[in-house]
C-alpha cells in the first residue's frame, strides 16, 4: 500500500479509535486480542472493521537501541510479550552507529516498522512523507492513561508533548528517563593529572587548558613517548559550554550530523551555533588544534564501534578527558553482584587495577572567561520519543497492542521489572539491601535475553529510587552543571532547512578549528546559515511558542 493510502487509512482508524468503537481490550485480561471481544463495528461511513483475530499480530520493532542484534527467541522477555498481548515481535537490527542510516533505506524501499524510535529522524519528514501517524492525545488518554498520568505527573519542565508535536497536532510518544535529569559528565585521568603536577580536577578555563597541554606534552603515562593528547570530540561541549550555550551535543564530523540546540530567551527561540560567543570558543579551539592539544582523530569520534559511550581514545590512553556519558556509565560496582557501568567495564578490560578516585574521576562543568558554565547537556526526563507509524493504524487492533505493552509497563511492576531487567534470579537478583544486581555480563548480552528492548525507553521513578539507591546517591555526588535541550515543536522550516544547516555548521565548525578557514570566517558562516534557513527556523519556532 501506498504511504498516501496508509496515511488515509490510518486517519479512518484514529477516528474509530476515539469514538470508542474498537474494544480489542475490552475482554479483560492480557489478552489484547481476544477473540471475545465485542463485534464488529462501523468506522468512518459505512468502513467495516473485525475483531476477529486468527493468529498473534506481528508488530515491526524499531524503538529501542538499536543494536545489531536482535533478543534470543527463546528469552523469557521475547516469549512472555508475545504470550501475553498474541503478538509476534520482530526486531530491526543494525549497528548502533547507523541505524539511522540502515533505516532509511529500508523505509525508502517501501517498508515501515510498526513503531520507531524518532531520535536522529526529523519528524516533520516524517509526518509529510505519510510515515509517522498522528497520535491524538485523547487516544492516548483513552488507551494509555496510566502512562499518560505518569508523563504528566512527573512534567516539571513542560517538556511534555512538545517536541512530538507537528502543525498543532501530535504524533508521538515520549519517555520518562529519571536518569535524563542529570548532566552529562566530564571524566579525567586522575593518575595523569597527578603525574603532570595537578593535584585538583580543573576546573576553570584556564585550569582546564593547563591540564590538556601538560596532558599533551608532559608524558602523563609515563611511557617515555609523545602519543597522548589533551581531549577530542565530546570534551569540544564543555568548552563551547564554558562562553554560551552549547551549539549542538557532540561535535563531529561524520554525518548523521548531531542536532542543533536552540535557546529559549524572552519567548524568542535562537540557534545558538550562529551566536557571538561561539566565535571566541572556536577562536580557542583553533588554537589549540594548532598545538596539538587536540586529538586529530576528533574528526571521526571517540567511539570506534560498539556501545555508543564507550570513549576508546579515553580507555585506550590516548586522551586525558572525555565528555558527553552519562554517570552511571562510568560508575564502579556500586552494590554486591554489580558489573559497574558500561563504559567503566570496557575500560577495565584494558586497566584492571583501575580505580574511581585514584586513576579516574568525575569533573565538573568548566567555568569561562564571564563566568559561564553550561556544563553537561541534560538528555532531559523526555529525552527519547517513539511514533507509531502510519502502517501500524492499518489495524486498530495493533494499536491496542502497542498502547497495552506501553500501560502495562505502568501499572505492572513485575512486568515492568522483566522488561527492564529480565528474570529473577537469572538476570538479575535482588540484594539484602534491595538494590538490583545484573547477572548479565555485557551489552550484547542483555540485548540478546531481551532486557529493555521493549521498554520504550519508560522509567518508572519509584521503583528506580527504590532498587538503585547507591547509583542515585552516586549521581547526586557527581552532579554537576547542565543544561537542558529546549523542548520545541517541529516546524516545517526544520525539515525544509534544518539538514543543510548542520551540514554547513559543522563543515565550518571544523575548519575553523583545523585552520582551514580563518576564526574570521565566522561572520559569513552566520550570514550563510540565515539566508539558508536560519531566520525562517527561528521565527516559525519563536511564532510556535508564543
């Protein structure tokens, strides 16, 4: 079917679904498509719709992290989902690096998941090229209303709904991420800084810059050769951070581009990779590209594969500071059974003796020249939304499907708890203290039981500050300054522009700060980026707020 026909399609089924006339849940139990359910009724004029359904549904999975590979069929998450709303999942896989990629191909040759992660697409895009369904608020209110009551309870920035929204209408889901409430963190050597003479983690601009040249130059491991570095991409933020508000989340130079970052002040929305401030950060960077300082392989990332965060030019000694992980990805085994972080594991298998507080430590935001310390981005509690797309309103009873695994895990906790961290006493136990400890060695393998793969990216706050206390109190110790993304609604101008842009600003954020261009060069950047859309981005936001 034709995305025009999908588009119409699934408005038929929106209509039906808020009228209350498709009761696929209504015979209680789990069973989302019981068969007992009450019989067919009109939608739209004359459309007939049945409720009759012979075998599971088969919903095309593309809202999670996406890895390249898929659950286990025989795990104990993959089977109960599947048992308990009669579907049949099946999971789109690619490398974490290029998923966006792998998907747009495979939606450009004509096939749609059923539901999809929305980070790194543009929903306007979307919404025009008849992919992403709109999703009213009444419908989820309807079908998801302990889900719904939970994103609302927990708004304390506003941030609900804003950004799923496209042309006043909404067409998307978002998370609830406690751990998306605090910054992102800066991660020093310690032992380095101790063999170069500091004895505190910098925290000034001019700290930081005699850190990362000592870094540089002073041999901080020891190893009697010049082969290390001060920093590379994900440490560029905090220094952006330290003049203005961030240009975007992680600078590099390998597409697809990271998004851009918007400024909220006296109800106006600017893009903050076109202010001042940001010349005098790449008239800085520039300089200390010039020196060496700087990680020539910046250009291409810290991450080589693999877990995203994984910083390998930080684990394998290459650099002495690193940015834009969360902090639970580098904590240590917090409590009995603990693996510890993520990145903090990859990073034992080349450092075993290694140490928070003796070989490594949490930084703060650094301050700058006026003052200034932006800090960490904020992920933000509603950092991640999931569409459900045009093919899945073909069939009222898929949507009930996908509303029931999205509740449920709201007002389930045992479910929530298989969801998010497999089977008890396999995956994972539960410590005297109540804490939760993972019996599960690595990424890929919690990927293949399953775990969070069909989460939606939903944290449920009790049951988080109730079974993780030692990591909350970890977080509260290592906070520092952030700042959150705005939360905006797309506009049209975004996916008309917004692509071309990023394309320029990073093309010109880079070669500023190799010496390609001049720190000059700027000035015609701002005046290139308004006449490529820039001015018309702004004020369609701006108008979209007032």
């Amino acid at each position: 079917m034709k995305l025009g026909a999908w588009r119409k399609a699934g408005s038929l089924v929106i209509t039906a679904l808020l009228a209350g006339t498709v009761a696929a849940c209504g015979g209680g139990g789990n069973n989302v498509n019981d068969s007992s359910s009450s019989p067919p009724s009109s939608v739209g004029s004359g459309t007939s719709v049945s409720h009759e359904v012979q075998k599971p549904i088969t919903i095309e999975w593309a809202a999670y992290n996406v890895n390249d590979v898929a659950p286990d069929p025989n795990s104990e998450v993959l089977k109960d989902i599947e048992k308990r709303f009669n579907v049949k999942m099946n999971i789109w896989t690619a490398d974490s690096q290029k998923h966006n990629e792998v998907f747009n191909v495979r939606m450009a040759s004509g096939e749609l998941p059923d539901v999809l992660r929305l980070k790194g697409f543009d929903l306007s895009k979307l919404v025009e090229s008849g992919v992403a369904a709109e999703v009213p608020l009444e419908l989820i209110k309807e079908k998801a209303p302990n889900y719904y009551q939970l994103i609302m309870d927990n708004d304390s920035m506003g941030a609900a709904f804003k950004s799923t929204i496209y042309k006043g209408k909404n067409y998307g889901l978002p998370n609830f991420n406690l751990d998306g409430t605090y910054p992102t963190s800066l991660i020093w050597r310690t032992d380095w800084l101790k063999n170069v003479g500091i004895n505190k983690i910098p925290e000034t601009l001019s700290e930081f810059e005699d850190a990362i040249y000592k870094f540089t130059n002073n041999d901080p491991d020891q190893n009697g050769k010049k082969d290390t570095y001060g920093i590379s991409s994900t440490a560029l933020q905090t220094v952006f951070g330290a003049f203005g508000p961030f240009p975007t989340d992680n600078l590099k130079g390998t597409t697809p581009y990271s998004d851009l970052w918007f400024t909220i002040k006296d109800n106006q929305v600017s893009l903050n990779a076109i202010q001042p401030q940001m010349k005098e950060a790449l008239r800085l960077l520039a300089k200390w590209y010039k020196d060496g300082v700087i990680d020539p392989e910046f250009l291409t990332g810290e991450n080589k594969g693999g877990y995203w965060a994984t910083s390998h030019a930080f684990i394998n000694g290459r650099i002495g500071v690193t940015g834009n992980a969360m902090f639970y990805h580098w904590a240590p085994p917090l409590t009995q059974g603990d693996p510890g972080g993520a990145v903090y594991q990859e990073f034992m298998k080349v450092k075993p003796d290694a140490k928070l507080g003796e070989t490594y430590e949490y930084g703060k935001a650094i301050q700058g020249p006026d003052g200034s310390a932006f800090g960490g981005n904020y992920w933000g509690y509603s950092n991640e939304n999931i569409i459900i797309t045009s093919s899945a309103f073909k069939d009222p009873n898929k949507v009930d499907a996908i509303f029931k695994m999205l509740d449920t895990l709201v007002t389930d906790q045992d479910y929530y708890m298989l969801m998010n961290y497999g089977v008890k006493d396999k995956d994972y136990t539960i410590n005297p203290d109540g804490s939760i400890a993972s019996n599960l060695k690595n990424m890929t393998e919690q990927v293949q039981r399953g775990v969070t793969t069909f989460s939606y990216f939903l944290q449920n706050p009790s049951v988080l500050k109730e079974r993780n206390k030692a990591k909350y109190e970890l977080a509260e110790r290592v906070k520092g300054t952030g700042t959150p993304k705005a939360y905006l609604p797309s506009v049209e101008a975004m996916g008309k522009y917004k692509t071309d842009i990023q394309k320029l600003t990073f093309e010109t954020y880079i070669k500023i700060i190799t010496g390609t261009q001049s720190v000059d060069s700027f000035d015609d950047y701002v005046k290139k980026a308004r006449a490529a859309g820039a001015d018309q981005i702004e004020k369609q936001l701006t108008d979209s707020i007032q």
